[in-house]
C-alpha cells in the first residue's frame, strides 16, 4: 500500500486493519483495530489528524482530509460510504455517512446517525444521536427506527468480517479467459439487504 511520511510523521496502522493496495496514508494517520479502507480511498494527514478507530470502515474512492490542528475523526464502528468525503469533522460512534456525501469542517454528526446518499453537511453543523440527515444542505428528517439502527449495525458487521476476509483471500491475479461451468457465487448476509431487493 502507498504509505507517505511527511514531517517526520509516518501513519499508523493496527495490524487487524485492511488497508487496500490503492488506497493512500499520508502522515499523521491513526488507524485503529479491525478497520477496513477500501480501494482508492485517501486519507491525508499532511496538515490535521486523520483517525479511524476501532471496527470502522472508509470505503473507495473517499477522502479524509483537515485544517492544521484539526482533527478528522470517525469513532468506533463508523462506516463510511462509497465515495464520501470528510474535511475537519467529527463522525460519532457508530454513525453511517452515506455514497458521495460530504462533511465539512466542524461538523459533528452524532452517534447511531446516517446522514443519507449525496447529503451535504455544512460547517460547524451539529446533529444529535440516533438521526436520519438528509439533503443539500443536510437537516434532520427525523429519529431512527430500531431496525433502522439494526440494519446498520449488521452492515458495520459485514465490512469488519471483511477485513478478514481479505487479509485471508485478497489477492492480485490474472483474470480468467472465459467462465467457469456451475461458478459459485458470493454469501451473503440477508440482514443487511432491504427487503424487496433480493
């Protein structure tokens, strides 16, 4: 994986963790126990504090990035989507961030919150536990269901099996010419898929 000193600064990564080959760490990254950051995803401690903690995940294509001597956090069991960019915030535990939102500088999102797709959370916005966010700029729409909350958890779950997953089977190869006879297919867990989709 591309892993950058700068300043003296070098990244941390427990070793549970799985970072993906593409993904970038540029100095002062910490990255927790059993996190996942997946393919393309940059994380650049060039000027603030990029943390992931413990069970999180930081999915493609995002960003991490922040001010001088400001952090950019997400607690434990965070998980953020596809494409997702945070600059200068703070992501409670918990808490989900949607495909391609973004969340700027002082932002604080609360715990056990989903902030939806393509929201954009202005600066120095504050939303509570246990919220749906949504729009452009975000508002709360309102409080979480149980299963809501519990989709959630068994999404988080997922990302952190992944983690093994890859750290046991992840590994570059030349594609196959043609498909297999009878080629199985990936399991998968029925929590975490809406119902009505499968």
């Amino acid at each position: 994986m591309p892993v950058y000193q700068i300043d003296g600064l070098t990244p941390v990564v427990d070793s549970s963790s799985f970072v993906h080959p593409t993904a970038v760490l540029i100095g002062d990254v910490i990255i927790g126990k059993r996190v996942y950051i997946g393919p393309n995803a940059s994380l650049r401690g060039d000027f603030g504090r990029i943390v992931v903690q413990d069970g999180a995940n930081i999915q493609d294509n995002c960003v991490m990035h922040g001010f001088p001597q400001q952090d950019t956090v997400v607690e434990i069991d965070g998980h953020i989507g596809h494409g997702a960019i945070l600059h200068g915030c703070r992501i409670r535990r918990n808490a989900l961030v949607g495909m391609n939102a973004v969340v700027m500088d002082g932002a604080d999102i609360g715990e056990n919150t989903i902030v939806g797709a393509a929201a954009f959370v202005k600066a120095a916005a504050k939303f509570d536990a246990n919220k749906l966010v949504v729009g452009s700029p975000a508002r709360v729409v309102r409080e979480l269901s149980e299963q809501e909350l519990s989709w959630k958890r068994a999404g988080t779950r997922e990302y952190q099996e992944l983690v093994i997953r890859c750290k046991e089977t992840l590994r570059e190869v030349e594609p196959l010419r043609e498909e297999e006879a009878d080629r199985k297919r990936l399991s998968f867990n029925e929590d975490i898929v809406p119902k009505g989709l499968i």
